[in-house]
C-alpha cells in the first residue's frame, strides 16, 4: 500500500505555494514579454487585450455548478460568507493559455500555478469555456 502511495502522481496542497506566490505571478509581475510569450504565447500587450475580454465573463460566472469539474458553469451569485476564490482573472486565463502551447505533463502546470490537479482541470475547463464565450461574444475576433 505504501508503494502505491509512493507512485500518486497527484500534488497535494500543502506540497503547493498559494495562487498569489506561485511562479507564474512572479513571471506575470516581472513584466518580462520574452518570459510571457514563452509561457503563454503572447506578451503583455495581448494577454492584457485578452484579459479585458475575458475578466467580465470569470467574474460572472462560476465553474462549481453540476458536477464541479468545469464542464458546466452558472451565474456567479454574490452571496454573504463562503469562501472567496483563490484565483484571479490573470491566473485562471494565464492558465489556459499555458496549457495551449505546453507540451509536458498536466502537474508540472500545477506546480507552476499553484493549484491541485482537480482544481487546475476545473479551471482550465472553464477558462476554456470563458474565453471562447468572450471572443465568439466579440466583434472584432469574428474573421
């Protein structure tokens, strides 16, 4: 049992830093284009075009309606107590962009982010599904 234990391939969260001291703040706030563009694919001029499109529809909606995975999302409704998000706009999109052009395994993108391996699918998901709403909803990306 132990040996099984050994071979989890998931990281746990105490194993993590928090979202807002993770490696990809730092490379986001060092405001370094040739660090972003090699994570992301864009520099900071894009991915801050990007993000004023898709901040709206992260704060709106939210991905822990259904079966909590990501695959659906509903309403963000603004509630008293509850436990606030963790992740932001920048980490979530940052997120999906980074999984578009990386090659390696999903954990090393958790470790990068911050996030645990079910959490980091739940968010990708959504931010996929956030960002296609916000460009297909956007004049200018439709070609």
């Amino acid at each position: 049992m132990e040996r099984i234990w050994h071979r989890d391939h998931r990281i746990p969260r105490i194993a993590l830093v928090s979202p807002s001291e993770s490696p990809w703040s730092q490379l986001y706030s060092s405001l370094n284009d040739q660090a972003l563009i090699t994570m992301t694919g864009y520099d900071h001029a894009a991915f801050e075009s990007l993000l004023y499109l898709f901040e709206p529809y992260f704060n709106n909606f939210t991905p822990w309606v259904g079966h909590k995975d990501g695959s659906t999302f509903a309403v963000h409704k603004k509630k008293k107590g509850g436990r606030r998000r963790l992740v932001n706009a920048k980490s979530c999109l940052g997120l999906t962009l980074a999984w578009y052009s990386f090659k390696g395994s999903e954990f090393i993108l958790c470790g990068w982010f911050g996030f645990t391996g079910t959490s980091a699918n739940a968010w990708l998901c959504f931010g996929h599904r956030m960002l296609m709403l916000a460009l297909w909803k956007n004049p200018l990306a439709k070609a």
